[in-house]
C-alpha cells in the first residue's frame, strides 16, 4: 500500500544544507497499522508529510497504491490525496462557521458524492455524536472535535488514513476514545493506518512501531502477538539500523 525507497528530506538552514530525514525504505501493506514515535525535532512528521504527498523529497520515491506520488504534479497530487488519503490533525482543523454535520458532508459534496447527507449523518453515528450534530466547533469539547474531524477524513472512505499526534491536545480519556476509533477504522474497513506520536502506550497498539531520532529510524518494534506490518524499515544509508 504504501512503499518509500530511499526517501530523505533536506533544507536550507541559513545558507548549509539540514538534513530533517536520512535516507529511508519502508514498506507498510495494506490494512495495517504503524506508529512513528521519538521526540521534537526527530523527523516524524517530516516522513508523514512526505508519504501525504504534502511535501516533495529530496531523494528517492514514494509509491502509495500502485501510484508513484513523486512523479505527479500538483493537481493530480491533489486528486489522488481527495481519492486514497484521509488526514486527523491534532488541531482538528475544522471550518468555525460549519455545524459539525457541515465540515464532514463538504467534502463529500465537492467530491459530488450523491449519497452525501445520509453518509455524513452515518459517520458522525460511527463517532457517537449523533446528539452534536448541528453544534459548531466552539460548542464541542475536544474530544468531539476530534470525533468530528475523523468523521471528516473517512468522508470520501480512504485507503489510508494518516494521523498526525491525534491525541495530543486531548486528556487520557478522549485520547483513549479517540484511539480506540482509530483502530476500530482499521479493522472494520481494512485502512492502512498511519500515526505519529509521543505516547508510547499509544504506540504499542500499532502492529508495528518505529522509533526516530535525529532523522533517522533507531528501532523497530513488532506487537507482542506477532502481526507483521511492515517489510523492511531502515535507513538506507546505514543498513543494520532500524530493523
């Protein structure tokens, strides 16, 4: 489902090159479930941006669903990303001036989905807040907030499903609920999970951890109970590291 070859990520830092990710290959297959963990600063959400298509590498190729991302433009990138990917925040990102029915159905109305009201009522069903429904933003928690932009991201039922510290404008008990529908989506729809995190907790529920530090994979850790979820994921440049 998702594959990376290669991939690093350099920048300008004030007139020398700062390498934010070493390069890196990583296989994630369909269906499962991978937790980016490490501290500030280690490359995480660097590599979620690159495997969203929101950033462009500077080596190497991505390969999401047969598709090489590396090698379309803009719009088709966009297409592709309104098509395969959906996106939780952790700062919600939803529309102030829209119910929480209205920021899950506008995407589905700009993707010219026919059954849009009644999927958009469903989803919100599937996160529990049949009750919020016609509450703004403002008038949520935010854990509901959350709820409301996960509904968001399976508006257009996505193969993938990319999650940027999902919990960590949360207390435990709603970062716990919204953990639990997260991986309630992976299994009962088959979407290939991507999260970053700091919680390691959290992280243990993935089929498979990776651990990043100073832009580079340092450890991988399969759960307890065996399921694989990845094939091969290391630092190309330095081999041994990160299996």
């Amino acid at each position: 489902m998702i594959e990376l070859r290669g991939v690093s990520k350099t920048v300008d830092s004030g007139g020398s090159p700062l390498t934010i990710l070493h390069p890196l290959d990583l296989t994630i297959p369909a269906g499962r479930t991978l937790a980016i963990v490490g501290p500030s600063g280690s490359g995480k959400s660097t590599l979620l941006g690159l495997m969203a298509g929101l950033d462009a590498p500077s080596t190497g190729e991505i390969v999401i669903d047969g598709t090489t991302i590396t090698t379309l433009g803009e719009d088709a990138l966009a297409r592709l990303r309104g098509r395969l990917i959906g996106f939780v925040f952790q700062f919600f990102h939803l529309m102030p001036s829209l119910t929480a029915f209205e920021n899950v159905l506008v995407p589905m109305e700009l993707a010219g989905v026919r059954d849009a009201h009644a999927r958009a009522t469903r989803l919100l069903h599937e996160v529990g807040l049949d009750a919020r429904v016609h509450h703004y933003p403002s008038q949520l928690s935010g854990g509901e907030q959350q709820r409301v932009a996960l509904a968001r991201a399976l508006a257009n039922e996505p193969k993938v499903l990319l999650a940027d510290e999902p919990t960590g404008n949360l207390d435990s008990a709603n970062g716990q609920h919204v953990v639990d529908l997260l991986l309630d989506v992976n299994r009962a729809r088959g979407t290939t999970l991507v999260l970053v995190t700091h919680d390691r907790e959290l992280a243990a529920r993935a089929d498979v951890q990776i651990v990043m530090r100073d832009g580079r994979v340092v450890e991988r850790i399969e759960r307890e109970d065996g399921r694989a979820a990845l094939v091969g994921a290391g630092t190309s440049a330095h081999p041994g590291e990160g299996r």
